[in-house]
C-alpha cells in the first residue's frame, strides 16, 4: 500500500495557528467596537476634574459676594451706630444746658440772698462800686464790644476805688460762676446742632446712594457671571473631550479598516485552502474507487477494510471541515 496515509497532515485538515490567529482577531475587533461605542458618549466621570475646579471658583466667588455684602452691612452698621452714638450726645448736651441753665436761674436768688445777708441798698456806694467792678470785667473779657468798654469818667472812678468788700468778693464769684454757666449753655447748644445736622447729613446722603442695596446688586451679578463662567467652563470641557474622542475615534476607525482588509486577505487565503481541501478529497475517492476495479492483486478482505477505514476517515473529515466553518461564521458575526 505504499507509505500509507499521514492522518496529522492528511489534506483537509488545517492549521491550527490559522483558527487561532482569526479568533484572535475577531477578539480585538469586538473589542474595538465596544470602544467606540463608549467613545461616543461623554461620561460625567470624566469631567470630575472639572467640576470640581468650577465649583471651587463658585464657591470663591460666592464668597467674595457675600464678604461684599458683609462688609457693606458693617459699614452701614458702623453708621448707624455713628449717628445714634450722636443722637445720645446731642441728648446728652441737651440735658447739661437745661442744668447749666437752672444753675444760672438760681444765682439772681443767691445775690438776693447775699444783699439781704449783708444788708446791701441797692442804691448804695458799695452796691454802685459793686456794678463798676463787674462792667470793667465785662470789657476786659470783651475788648471789642465798645458798649461795654468805660468812659474815661468810669475808668478815673474805677482806679480810685477802694480794696473789696467781703460782699464785693461774694457777688464777684457768683458772676465768674454765672460766665462759666453760660459759656457752657452756649457750647452745649453749638456741639447739640452740630450732632443733629451731622445725623441729618448722614440720613440724607444714605437715602441717596443706598449702599446695602447696590452692594445686594453687585453681589447679585457676581453671583450670575460666576454661574455663567462655570457653565461655559463645563461647556468648553464637554466641547474639548468630544473633539479628542472623536480624534481618537477617526484612529480606531482607520485601524478597523486596517483589520478589515487584513481579516478580508485572511478570508480569502481560507476560501483557497478550501477547494484545495475538496480537490484533494475528490483525488482520494478516485483512488479508492480505482483500487476496487476487478483484476487488482490486493486481497479482498483487505481492500474492503481500506474501504471502510477510507470512508470513515472522509466522513470525519467532512464533518470536521463543517465544523470549523460554523467557527468560522460564529466569530465574524
């Protein structure tokens, strides 16, 4: 029979690295495809970063919003408390003069006491004496008033008078007493008008430009261009990681065509090794057939077991070849 038949590397059995190297293939394709298809959406994981920036300048923003406001309430508070601490001073004032003032009421009825101790005419020398001494002091504290200067007659009295009576002195005080009442009555009244025109001022210069409102409204547009600015900066992201996906999906594509007309070669090297399988199994069953014509040497018995051995080794064969092209679909689709 020759050198009989060679079952591992009979024709139409094939190489087992050619299957491998297809389904390997065939694998990195779905692969791929699965990619893409993921490629093609924006997953909000990946923009973490992002938001996570945006929201800080936010949140900075709306800090600087809200110092702004509390700083402005500070201020206006600081005002308030400014015009109210002037109000309670000009209260304050008021009541002093109205003091000073009853003071100075009651210093008529201590010189009345003083004349009826002494028991002072009105119309005496001492009492006369008493009235030159006090309008020399009046014009030495007022050298502009000339009414209240002294002629040249009061001025010869006046250097001529003698020491100072005990009821001179007494009266004396009362007058320094009565000038520093005064001066203090007409300072009060002065500082109480200047803290109630100052409160005025402070009121009308607030109605004016109302600070606690135009800093709500800077706060408020602070607030809407960091809002705007965090969603064009997400925008931008979202543009930016489309346009790289869809960079890196143009790669992918270019590579699956690659596969593609690799996996098409591939096809084509299998469908020749196909009919080069059926020719040689159309050569083997010549053979068979041609060994079973009448005048053959061959032993009966022994031919019909090559037969049998023969079909059934082509039955498996078939069935085998079947087989592997059902793989063969399977991993194409």
């Amino acid at each position: 029979m020759g050198d009989g038949l060679l079952i591992g590397n009979a024709p139409g059995f094939r190489n087992d690295d050619t299957v491998k190297a297809v389904t390997e293939r065939n694998s990195r394709a779905q692969g791929k495809k699965e990619n893409q298809k993921k490629g093609n959406s924006i997953y909000a994981g990946n923009l973490r970063g992002t938001q996570d920036r945006v929201s800080r300048k936010f949140a900075s923003a709306q800090k600087a919003a809200m110092k702004r406001i509390l700083d402005q309430f500070k201020s206006d508070l600081a005002i308030d408390e400014e015009m109210e601490a002037g109000s309670k001073r000009a209260e304050d004032l008021a009541l002093g003069a109205t003091d000073a003032f009853k003071e100075l009421n009651g210093l008529a009825e201590q010189r009345a006491e003083l004349m009826k101790q002494y028991e002072i005419d009105p119309n005496s020398q001492e009492q006369k004496d008493l009235e030159l001494r006090q309008k020399a002091n009046q014009a030495k504290a007022n050298p502009f008033d000339q009414s209240l200067q002294l002629t040249e007659e009061e001025q010869k009295r006046f250097d001529e008078l003698p020491p100072v009576t005990e009821y001179q002195e007494a009266m004396l005080v009362l007058d320094k007493k009565e000038e520093q009442l005064r001066n203090t009555i007409k300072k009060d009244r002065q500082d109480i008008a200047i803290e109630n025109a100052t409160v005025a001022a402070t009121k009308k210069a607030l109605l004016k430009v109302h600070p606690m409102v135009d800093e709500m409204k800077d706060a408020e547009e602070m607030m809407k261009n960091a809002l705007k600015e965090q969603v064009s900066d997400l925008l931008q992201e979202g543009v930016d990681k489309i346009n790289e996906d869809m960079a890196e999906s143009k790669e992918e594509q270019a590579e699956a065509k690659a596969e593609a007309l690799e996996e098409k070669i591939e096809r084509e090297k299998m469908k020749e090794e196909d009919a080069k399988e059926e020719a040689s199994r159309q050569e083997l069953q010549e053979t068979v057939f041609a060994a079973s014509t009448p005048g053959m040497s061959y032993d009966q018995q022994a031919l019909e077991n090559l037969q049998t051995s023969i079909k059934s080794l082509i039955q498996d064969q078939i069935v085998l070849d079947v087989d592997m092209k059902g793989l063969r679909v399977d991993k194409q689709i």
